[in-house]
C-alpha cells in the first residue's frame, strides 16, 4: 500500500501533518488530519502537486505513530504491536532450516529425496551408456568374423587347399586298403589253412577298422559343428548374466524408491501420531531395510557360487577343445605332406605358362609400337601437306 503526499518547501501543511507545526491549521479552520487535504485551497493544492513522492505503508504507520501526540501509550502500544510483528516474520523466516521442526523436516526431506532420486538417475544412465558400449562391440565383432569367413571362403588357394586336402584323405584310404590287401595274400600263401575264414575274418577286421574310422571322422564333424552352438550358448549366458544384473539393478532401484517412500510415510507418521509412534515405524523401516540387505548378501553369495561353476564349466570345455585341435593338427601335417609334392608340379607348370604368355605379350606390344609409329608419321605428312595447301591459296 502507498499513497503520494506532497513534500513542497517550507510547506505549513506538510508540517502540521506530521505533527510539528498545528498553526498552520487553525487559518484554514481545520483541526482534524483526516479532512486537513480537504480543507487546502485550490491554488496552494495546485503549487503543491508539482512535486510527489511515493511513500510506503511502514513509512505512513511511522508516520502516523510520530504525528500522534494526543496520548503516549497509545503510541508506545503501535510501536509494540509493530516491533512484535517485525520479531514474529524474522523469527518464522529463520525457523525454517532449524532441526526437529515440521518445516525443518519436511523441506530436509525433500531435498535428500531429490539428491537420492538423482543419483539413481545418473547410475541408470551410466549404467545404460555401459550396455550400449558393450552391445556395439560385440555387433562390430560379429560382423569382424563374418567378414573374415566371407573373406577366406572367396579365396582361390583356400578353395584350392580344401579340395587338395580331400584327395589327399582318398589317396591315404586307397594306400591303406592295397596295403591291407597285400597282407591278406601273403598271409592267405603262408599258410595252408582254410583260406576263407582268414578272408571272413580279415574282412570283419578291415570293416571294424573302418567303422572306428567313421565314429572318429563323425566325432570330429559333430565337435566342429557343436563349437558354434557352444559359442552361443555361452553368449546366450552372457546375455542372461547381464540382463539378471540389469533386473537386480532395477530391484535396487525399486527398493530405493521403497525406502524414499518408506521414509516418508514414517515421516508423515511422526508428523500425525507423535514422536514414539513414529520412532517404532522407523526401527520397522530399519528392520526391514536390514533384512533385504542380508537377503541381497545371500542372493549375491548365490550367484558368485553359479558364476565360479559356470567358470569351471568353460574351463573344462576350453580343454576338451584343445585337445580336439591338436589332433586336427596333426591330421593335417600328415596331409600337407602329401600336398607339398602336388603344388611344387603345379607351380612348374604355372612358371612354365607364365614365361609363355610374358614372351606374347611383349612380342604383341612391340607390334602396336610400330603400327602407331606408323600412323603417327602419316598424321604429320598429311598435316605438313595440309599446311603447304593453306600457304598456296594464300
């Protein structure tokens, strides 16, 4: 509230409102301040609006207290009431942030509520940002490998190995079979048994040899197709580990936003029913927190047993997986052995073409030299020719 009163020098009017000078009332037959702008002539009203300034409400009540001198406890009561008042707004701002009041409390809870609910944020975001990461590079890994097989399979000598190791497995079971074949006649003409229970039974032999051979082959085909499914599986785990961490997380999460509420209800709790009654709530709060911190302890106990099982697992398969590589290798140093000797004749014969085609290359680069020799003098003889014409018709 605020109001303009006119503040013109050595103004009379002025001075007997604020309660300095009353003469100045008694020419215009005005003793009471409520009608004293009233009883004011016109002209002296109109020289005294050429300067205002706006006064406040505290100004006018002080104002007032200060011109009003017909009682002093009357006055001293005012200026109580306004002390009190002033005391009373500077006690209730400053109560605010004081522990153990309501007010206290509630914005105390408020604010750790807030901090408690941001931090959440940012652990799910980072939390988030770390999936993302590992996501994208097991996609850039996948693709890596699918490339590299593309690439090996598009490969001429890879092709070319792969067919020279299958004949080399047909040539290995022809020699073995004419060896056996061999030992049967020797055995058959050493002895003068009965010969064809030596062939029977050298032939169940021979055919209980191949049937090892077969099982051992299958065995080994069935290992390198099972290896994919092995990888995945232990992916697909991977994905069910990191996916129950991400359900435990959001449990922990949950269980925050629990306690927040918890903590509030108990808060609300005090507030209404008094102080026991909110105290008993909140060692039941802590018992309860308590409890799902040794349930989370056991469940964690739980999983790092299954993760050091799980780790024994892959350990073991690891093993088996080597061993089954080292008899591939070997497997295949028998066959490269019987390989070397076919690609050392292949690359002869390809030395042999290649020097052929350099040679028919040259000899037809040199016949292209002399051709376009020759067309380039019969350009310059025709552009001579052309130019001589030109000179002449000049």
């Amino acid at each position: 509230m605020s109001l303009f009163v006119p503040i013109a020098p050595h103004d009379s009017i002025k001075r007997a409102h604020f309660g300095t000078d009353l003469s100045a009332l008694q020419s215009h037959g005005c003793t009471n301040k409520k009608n004293l702008l009233s009883t004011i002539p016109r002209q002296q009203q109109q020289q005294q609006q050429q300067r205002w300034e706006r006064v406040t409400a505290n100004d006018l009540d002080t104002a007032k207290l200060l011109s009003d001198t017909t009682s002093d406890p009357t006055r001293q009561r005012k200026e109580f009431e306004m002390e009190k008042r002033r005391l009373h707004q500077d006690s209730v701002e400053k109560s605010k942030m004081w522990p153990g009041t309501i007010l206290g409390e509630r914005i105390r809870t408020l604010e750790r509520k807030d901090e408690k609910e941001q931090q959440l944020e940012a652990e799910k975001l980072r939390v988030d940002a770390e999936w993302h990461v590992i996501v994208a590079q097991e996609r850039t890994e996948k693709i890596r490998r699918a490339r590299d097989a593309q690439r090996l399979a598009a490969i001429p000598e890879m092709r070319l190995l792969n067919s020279q190791l299958s004949l080399a497995n047909i040539l290995e079971e022809r020699k073995l079979q004419i060896q056996h074949k061999k030992q049967l006649d020797a055995l058959i003409q050493a002895n003068s048994v009965d010969g064809r229970s030596i062939v029977a039974r050298a032939k169940q032999e021979h055919v209980m040899e191949i049937v090892k051979q077969e099982l051992a082959r299958r065995e080994a085909r069935k290992v390198a197709q099972t290896y994919p499914a092995v990888i995945q599986e232990k992916r697909n785990k991977k994905r069910m580990e990191k996916e129950e961490d991400r359900k435990i997380q959001q449990r922990v999460i949950e269980t925050a936003k629990l306690e927040l509420k918890i903590e509030a209800d108990t808060l609300e709790a005090k507030r209404q029913a008094g102080f026991r009654e909110v105290q008993e709530a909140y060692t039941r709060a802590l018992q309860d927190k308590m409890t799902k911190a040794i349930e989370k302890k056991a469940h964690d106990a739980e999983v790092e047993f299954e993760h050091a099982l799980y780790q024994q697992a892959t350990q073991d398969c690891s093993e088996k997986l080597k061993n089954v590589a080292v008899m591939k290798s070997q497997a295949k140093e028998r066959a490269y052995d019987v390989v070397k000797e076919k690609i050392l004749e292949l690359e002869i014969v390809t030395d042999y073409r290649i020097r052929d085609a350099v040679e028919k290359m040259q000899n037809a680069h040199k016949g292209r030299l002399e051709q376009r020799e020759i067309r380039d003098a019969e350009r310059r003889i025709q552009l001579d020719t052309e130019v001589a014409k030109g000179r002449a018709l000049q």
